[in-house]
C-alpha cells in the first residue's frame, strides 16, 4: 500500500489553505462537524450548475436527478455495507430520529421499555423518551460509569428485559471518544426481540462500519461528519423498514427508501456527500469501492491514532488537567474533554482562538445527562479538542504549546 500523505491530504480542504493577510486556522472541531473535501465540493457545484430539477420527470434534467440519488444509496451502502434501498435521506440525524420515533408509535404500549444511556447525545435518547411518553411506556436508561467513562454492562439483563421494545445506544462518544461494546448491547436485545437503533454519528468519520455486521435494525449519521455537506442518513433494516408505517403525504412513494423522504430532498447535499464517500474512497486501494473505502478508512484511523497517542500522553501529565478518558485497552475515537482547575471551559477556547487561531470547542455538547452526572457543567462544560485526518503533528505540538502557555499565565496564577 502507498505511503499516507497528510499533505496531499489536506490539499483536497480549500479551507485549510492559506489566504493572503488571513492566518490560515486549525481545527480542531470534528466532531461538531469536518471541513468539506474537494470532490464533495465539486460534487455539489456540478449538480448546480449543471441544471437542478425534482424528480420522476421525462426531462433529461430531472433525470439525472433520479440517478443521483440512486448513485448516493449506493455510494452509502458500500460505505456502511448495507443495501441500497436501506438508505434514506433526510435534514439531519436528529429530524430522522423523530421521524422513525413517530412511526414506531404503534409497536409501543404502555407496558412496555425503552432503554436509552446516560452517555449519548440527546439526539438519540430524547426521541425515544419522547415517544416512550406519549405511549405511556417505561424509560430506562444505561449508567455510565462516573470513573472509566464507560458504559456499565455488567446488569444488562436486568436493564433489557422481555418488556423492552427498543433500545438506542451511541456507537462512540461525541464527548469523550469511548467506543462502546454495542456488540454485546445488540446480542441481548435480539434475544428479547427489541428493535435496536444506533446512533453512529460520531463513529463513521473515525471507524469502518458494517451494518448487516452489526445486526442492528436503524443507525443513524451526518454527512458532515465525514467530509460532506450538512445530510441525515437513516439505514434501516429492511425487514423493519418495509412495515414502518411512516408519516407521509398520501401520494408519496409507499415503498422503501422514498417513503421516509418526506418531502423535495437536498439533491446538491447528496451530491456532495457521493464526493465525500469518493474521497475516503481515494485514501485506500482495492478491487472494489467497498475494499477501498475500509482501506481509506484503516488508513484514516491509522493516522489519527498516530496523533491521539501524543496528545493522550500529554493531556494525561499535566496534574491542572482532568481528562475524561476510558482506560487502556477500550477502543476510542481521537476525541479529547476535559477540564482546567478553576478555569470556565469558554475562558479557555476563546483564548485559544485569539492567540493561536485554534478551533477548539466547549460546551456539554448535548451529552446533558453524562454532563449533570459528571458534574461540568458549572465549569461551562468540557473543553473538547476533537481530531481530523487533515489534523498534523504539527497541530498537536502548537496545542502543547499553548496549553502550556495558558497554564502558566492563568491556571498557576490563580493559585499563587
């Protein structure tokens, strides 16, 4: 296999490049969102300037339209191994999860369980709560573990049991980066025939992902996660998909995928994101799209593990720091929370985004219930620095540099 180049990496983000008197910024946000490659961009400009219509019309223009939604289902179905029909397209994965929580109405009563976790982002438990409460049914949620920041497993059988109906668990944390043994989550639930959603939001920019694999009945992502432009993707079993009884205008499309796209759907977005799965695609090497996808994301993964090392070893040494990290030995995304000693989380990142143009977030990033049980959010939250695969070496040593330089000119100050 070739060598991995960050360089030539980079050169396909136009927003990584240098603009003359602008100081060229370094993000350190990915998992609020990536910059868009090149090919999505272009993706999306062919499609607008090469004449937009709506769909099933006789017109060349129209389509084309049809044909390239046709393409994403397959560009996406070999990016998570599913099939085509299985994939939907909608606002974002938050819309989607409301959706599918309505549609799923009537296989819910008021004896039944729901189980979300304490660790996920609200967009994959709120949904859920919200449909357990209008269906008068029981909401239980996963603990995390306040000190490994781990998902407690140990009485899943107790948690999951023959009343449960559905459970929605995150892949990775968006907070933390712990990825979860959902493996053993989605055994225990089919074994009491519970309808299982995952949110994989922040795990498709990090990891390979095999849906049928994973047995799973609907996960959930964002196309501007992994290089692409602002675009929910649902891929739902279709076993399940083909007896969802989803809200829709009567003369809309009965069958599967059309029939969650309520609506004109963002046909530009879509070409983008045929452009962003190309350019992971063009990271790896293979016989089929499918090979060089796992290839270009091994190759990803490879290189951001190269960065996550460094930065964990620093964070780890510094005693003004509190990090929120999984032990040795759980799989985790480059995604880095913690706290500074008597520091508000927002204090730290605007200064970093004065004196050395870094993007680097703060917040409970919609983790809430985590957030409350961690006790952060009097301090503003966590300071998160999350990981790209445009991100260097380079980047993460300015990072020590400035942490340090902030501690010694604010954290150590306050304590003299």
């Amino acid at each position: 296999m070739s060598q991995f180049s960050v360089e030539q990496l980079r050169a396909e983000f136009p927003a990584l490049r240098e603009a003359a008197n602008k100081k060229p910024f370094i993000f350190f946000d990915g998992p609020g969102g990536t910059q868009m490659a090149q090919p999505a961009i272009d993706g999306m400009m062919a499609y607008i300037t090469g004449g937009m219509a709506n769909l099933h019309g006789a017109f060349l223009t129209s389509v084309s339209t049809d044909n390239l939604l046709l393409e994403g289902r397959k560009a996406v179905a070999d990016l998570l191994n599913c099939e085509p029909e299985e994939v939907a397209f909608g606002q974002n994965m938050t819309s989607h999860a409301f959706s599918i929580a309505r549609s799923l109405g009537p296989f819910i009563t008021e004896t039944d369980e729901i189980v979300v976790t304490e660790q996920d982002h609200r967009a994959n438990v709120d949904p859920w709560v919200t449909l357990a409460k209008d269906k008068g049914a029981t909401v239980k949620f996963i603990p995390v573990n306040p000190e490994t920041y781990t998902l407690e497993l140990d009485n899943l059988d107790e948690l999951i049991t023959e009343k449960t109906k559905l459970v929605a668990v995150g892949m990775s944390s968006n907070v933390t980066g712990t990825v979860t043994d959902i493996g053993k989550i989605i055994a225990r639930a089919k074994a009491v025939n519970a309808i299982v959603i995952i949110d994989a939001v922040h795990a498709v920019p990090h990891l390979a992902i095999d849906f049928k694999k994973l047995g799973c009945d609907v996960l959930l992502c964002s196309a501007y996660k992994f290089f692409g432009p602002h675009l929910g993707i649902a891929v739902i079993a279709k076993s399940l998909f083909e007896k969802l009884p989803v809200y829709k205008l009567a003369p809309a499309p009965q069958e599967i995928p059309d029939k969650l796209e309520t609506g004109t759907q963002n046909h530009e977005a879509i070409a983008g994101l045929i452009g962003a799965i190309k350019f992971i695609e063009d990271q790896g090497e293979g016989k089929t799209r499918r090979e060089r996808l796992q290839s270009g994301m091994q190759r990803i993964e490879a290189h951001e593990q190269q960065l996550t090392d460094r930065i964990e070893k620093f964070l780890k040494q510094i005693p003004e720091v509190h990090l929120y990290r999984a032990p040795e030995g759980t799989k985790k995304t480059p995604t880095f929370a913690f706290t500074l000693n008597g520091i508000k989380a927002r204090e730290v990142t605007s200064w970093f985004a004065k004196n050395y143009h870094m993007c680097i977030a703060d917040g409970h990033f919609y983790a809430s219930t985590m957030a409350d049980k961690l006790g952060v959010n009097p301090m503003g939250g966590w300071i998160r620095i999350g990981l790209a695969p445009y991100n260097t070496m380079e980047e993460v040593k300015l990072f020590e540099q400035g942490l340090q330089e902030f501690i010694s000119t604010h954290v150590k100050k306050q304590q003299v």
